[in-house]
C-alpha cells in the first residue's frame, strides 16, 4: 500500500515558519491564527502549517506544541529535534532506508516515487521533495538527540569510588593504634553537589570524630 508522505502546497514557506517559530513565544496551541497574526503567514499558505507541523510530531493532535517544538525552539537541540521530527514523519521513508536523509536529490526522488506510489512526473513528487529538503536544511543528524539533552551530572553514583577506605584518628592521651576499615556508599544518582557536601560532612561528624 503506498504511504501518504506530508508535504505543503508551498514548500518554502517552511523555512519561514520554523525561523519564525524559534523567535517567537511558545503558544499555547499552535492555530491557524497564531500563524497568520503572529508568525505571519497568511492565506491557505499559513492554514496549512499547522496540519503539517502535527504530520511530523511538533504539535499534537489538540494543537498543542510538543517537546519536539520546544526543543526546536533551544539552538542547542534544534537540529537534533527536526531530525527527529524528519523521522517521524517520514517514518515510511525511514523503513525504506534508514539513511533515506543522507540519500542524493536524485536518490531521495526515486525513493519517494517508490514509497508513495507516485508518477515520476507527478506535481506531489516535487511537494513532498521540496518540503522535506527544506525540512532536512534545518536538521542535524550528527549529533544523537540525548546526547545533546543531556546535562552533565555532579557526582554522578556510576563515577563515584564504590567504596571509601578510612583511617580513624588516633584517641589523644592513649596509646596510639591506628585502625583502617571500608565504608562502601551507594551514592545517589544527582546534579546537586550540596547532597554529596552533606553524606561526607556526616561521615566525619559521626564516624571520624575523635571526641570520644
């Protein structure tokens, strides 16, 4: 059965959606009307953004933006989101080939008519490859997506030692014996370094003292 690929009646009004969309305020949910007033797209042109930002997963079904759009929206992640957002919607293209977006102009026009059952003259065929070309302009799949999300984590337990060795000091005006043992600590797994500041500040309240 041939897949229905999206594509928009003017592709390069895509390229002035998403630039818009990266300067402008996450909206609630993403209308006909937020594009035509606030990204300024008018006409049947802008009415069919939408439809089509919902086709590759930046906003759901209710109109509202998905975590795709916002992270779209951070220059950090913004390639890596359309590369997934290329993978959404072209999700029958990926199953063709998964390297289908690294793919020549001529190769990913043979790939289209093949998936979508199109005529090699069909005025769809050259839709659907203007949009996802200009869609792919915007895409980098170089970097994995949860990589470039990630944050680097403080004390993270998977670096830290598994296990502590510790000298007690020796009791003042006794004879002086020295005795060493292994505390083994199952850190947690956070970003905040005052949760690390306080397990070895006990360590040495509680077990290092020499008080007694």
């Amino acid at each position: 059965m041939a897949a229905s690929l999206p594509y928009l009646p003017s592709p390069g009004s895509l390229k002035n959606a998403l630039e818009k969309i990266r300067s402008a305020a996450t909206p609630d949910r993403v209308t006909k009307d937020f594009v035509t007033t606030v990204l300024q797209i008018k006409g049947g042109t802008g009415a069919a953004i939408p439809p089509y930002l919902k086709k590759i997963g930046f906003v759901a079904s209710d109109g509202a933006p998905t975590d795709l759009y916002k992270r779209f929206r951070n220059p950090a992640t913004g390639g890596a989101a359309v590369a997934d957002a290329i993978k959404t919607g072209y999700r029958e293209l990926l199953q063709a080939n998964e390297y289908f977006y690294r793919l020549s102009d001529k190769d990913l026009k043979a790939l289209i008519v093949q998936v979508a059952g199109l005529a090699a003259d069909d005025r769809v065929l050259v839709l659907t490859f203007s949009t996802l070309v200009t869609l792919r302009s915007f895409a980098n799949f170089d970097t994995p997506s949860d990589a470039q999300d990630a944050t680097p984590v403080v004390g993270n337990a998977s670096e830290a030692p598994k296990s502590i060795s510790l000298l007690a000091p020796p009791q003042a005006g006794k004879v002086g014996l020295n005795l060493a043992y292994t505390i083994n600590l199952n850190l947690p797994a956070t970003s905040d370094q005052a949760v690390f500041n306080a397990i070895f500040r006990s360590l040495k309240e509680h077990l290092l003292s020499s008080d007694e």
